[in-house]
C-alpha cells in the first residue's frame, strides 16, 4: 500500500515538473491563488444566480398580467386567503 502511495506521489511530482523545494513552493503558491480565485468565483455565481432568480420572477410576473385578467386573480386569491382565515378564526373560537 505504502509503495503504490509513493509511486502515485512521484507521478505527480514528475508531471507537475517539481524537480527542487523551490519548486514545490511554487506550486503551493499557485494551488493557493487557485484555491482563493475558486472561492471568488463561486461568490460571484451565487450572486449571479440571485440575479437571475429575481429576473425571472419579475419575467414571470409580467407574462401573468400581460396575459389575462391578473388584477382579478389577485382578487380572487386575496379573497380565498381571507375566507380560509375566517374559517381558521371560527374553528378556533369554537374550541
């Protein structure tokens, strides 16, 4: 197992071109710009993503009211919101 482990490591040592401790160093260097150029990116998607939730929500929300009655949805809603309330209110009082 051991032996499998270093032939593995000398691999990567020969192809990534460490031939000194200089080298290894800069190698670590650049793994850590890496690592931190990762974490930017990854900062940057998230925020792209939000972006992109909030355009289609604002997308979806014009097609509803361009298409159709949407005041009288609303309504219709609002109204079977407080009905479920009121009926919520009685059942409590009942009890």
């Amino acid at each position: 197992m051991e032996q499998l482990r270093l032939t593995v490591s000398q691999q990567s040592v020969v192809n990534n071109g460490i031939a000194e401790k200089a080298d290894l160093d800069c190698f670590r260097a650049e793994l850590q710009k890496t690592e931190k150029r990762v974490v930017s990116v990854k900062e940057q998607l998230r925020k792209c993503q939000q972006t992109h939730t909030v355009y289609s929500d604002i997308a979806t929300t014009y097609r509803e009211i361009s298409q159709g009655d949407y005041i009288s949805k609303l309504v219709s809603e609002e109204r079977k919101r407080q009905a479920a309330e009121k009926s919520r209110r009685k059942k409590n009082e009942s009890i």
